[in-house]
C-alpha cells in the first residue's frame, strides 16, 4: 500500500514518508533532519516532543535519495528554502494520495510510525518496539504494536493500519514526473513485512494485548470492590 502512496505524491513528500517508515521516527522529527545528521546510512535524530536523541540505519536506496534532494544543509528543504518542509505539507499530500486511490480509513503521516511498530513487534517483541520509539510508558507502545488489531476491531481510535509491502517498480505516476515516485521503495526496507503474520502468531499477540488490558482493568475496579465489599459488611 505504500508503493501506491509514494507513486500518488510529491517525490519529496513520499521520501519523507519512507523515512517514517524505515526509521519509526515522527514526521516533524524526519522534516528538520538536516545533511550533517546523515552518515553513510546512519541518521541521527533528536526528537523535537522527548528531547531524546537516536540513531537508526536506514536503506542505501533511501540515503543515496535524500541527499539527492537536500539542500541549504536541509534534507528536506522548504518551499522558499528558508526553513524546513512542514508536517503540514506532507498531511496534505497523504490525504490527497488516499483520496485518488480510494483508501478507506484516517490514513496519515503517523501511520507510517504505526506500521513500523507492527513489524518491529513481530521480528523483536514488545520490549525493543518501546526502545525505538522511545516510549516512558508501556502503554502507549502497546497502542502502536497493536494497531493493525486495534484497526481491525471496528476502527477503534479512528485509525487505519497500513501493511508495508515489497515494491517491484511497476507502479507509475501520471504527470510523468523525471523521477518516478514509484522507485522510491526499490530494493529498500519499506518496512519489516515478510508476508502475512502466522495464525498462531497473530492469536498470540490477542492473547497479549487482552491479558495486559484485563489487568489494567482489574486495577481500577478492584479498589472500588473492596470499598462496596466493606460498605455491604
């Protein structure tokens, strides 16, 4: 589904969206990533809403892209190249892109950050889902590890779960743009899907989530219990 994003938008825009994806890192974060903050395939980031800094390693593919377009020592330099490209821009552009190809659901920038966490739960679990995406609390990590569940069920927070997909460069735009946005996604890391999850791992990962909701629940209610219980005696 992203091949398909990247081929309806602006060739800038699409990259940042990429980037999202294959670093997990929030659009604002990607947008003010300067040329300085890349070496070789290694970016650096300072997060603009925690203050903590990471590194992720990133695709040739996607390095060899961005400083083809950086400029002003700004990997995504902004229209009148005195200030970084918005989030805003990029919203725009995703929404039009899901509009044209008739996506259903509240597809945005972050969903990019959502599906990154998926496919990191799958391959390395729960606890490194929170360290890449630098969460305090497991909570909010299960949110992201579990969006294509929570999606699933009956669109709960409004969401939509886009799965990341190998591209095999047939996708085309239809302006003729001199770089096809399709060929953003070859021979990269579009994301850590491998192909459709295993039944059983995916009940597993139900089991999980509903265990640690049961508890949450059992934890606010069993106070309240225990005062009617004492009440009743």
């Amino acid at each position: 589904m992203y091949n398909k994003l990247y081929a309806a938008m602006q060739y800038e825009n699409a990259l940042a969206l990429r980037t999202s994806l294959e670093t997990g890192w929030r659009i604002d974060d990607v947008l003010h990533l300067r040329v300085s903050d890349l070496k070789g395939r290694t970016l650096s980031c300072v997060s603009m809403k925690t203050g903590k800094p990471d590194k992720k390693v990133i695709s040739a593919d996607l390095a060899k892209r961005l400083l083809q377009v950086a400029n002003n020592g700004r990997l995504f330099d902004g229209r009148f190249g005195d200030k970084p490209r918005t989030r805003q821009a990029v919203w725009r552009d995703v929404k039009k892109a899901v509009k044209r190809l008739g996506i259903a659901g509240n597809v945005a920038p972050h969903s990019a950050r959502k599906t990154y966490a998926v496919e990191d739960f799958k391959d390395n679990g729960l606890a490194q889902v929170q360290k890449d995406l630098q969460h305090d609390r497991l909570s909010t990590t299960l949110i992201y590890a579990f969006a294509d569940l929570l999606t699933a069920s009956e669109g709960i927070r409004g969401g939509a779960f886009l799965r990341a997909e190998k591209n095999d460069g047939s996708e085309k735009t239809d302006d003729g743009q001199k770089q096809n946005a399709a060929e953003i996604a070859t021979g990269a890391k579009t994301g850590r899907a491998q192909g459709a999850a295993p039944l059983n791992a995916h009940s597993q990962t139900a089991m999980v989530f509903a265990e640690y909701v049961a508890e949450k629940v059992l934890e606010r209610i069993e106070p309240l219990i225990l005062r009617l219980t004492n009440a009743a005696r």
